[in-house]
C-alpha cells in the first residue's frame, strides 16, 4: 500500500468518527440541558461535523492527485 492510500484511510477513519461523535453529540443533547450546555453542545457537534467534512475533501484530494 502506497503513501497516498493510508493517507487516504486515515482520512477516511477520521471523518467517519467524527461524524458518528457528532451524530452522538446531537442526540444526546436534544434533552433537557441548561442554556450554557446546550449551546457547548450545539458548538461541539458544529466542529466535529466540520472537521468531518474538512477531512472527507482531503481524502478525496489525495485519492484525486
């Protein structure tokens, strides 16, 4: 396996934990929270869906070039 692959696969990896922790993070603050821990909740599901996403078109870069 070339560099690029494992790249690739670690890339991928993290984007797939990311967005399952986000997934988690939504779920698990729909209930009753105070303001301040809803918004910490809000923000931390915000981050770790964009990092989701920063690494998913990194992957797809490297796969590309």
């Amino acid at each position: 396996m070339d560099t690029a692959t494992q790249w690739a696969l670690l890339l991928g990896v993290m984007t797939l934990a990311s967005w399952i922790a986000g997934g988690l993070a939504a779920v698990l603050g729909n209930g009753e929270l105070s303001q301040h821990r809803q918004r910490a909740v809000d923000y931390l599901t915000i981050g770790l869906n964009g990092v989701g996403f920063v690494s998913a078109v990194a992957m797809g870069a490297i796969l590309v070039i």
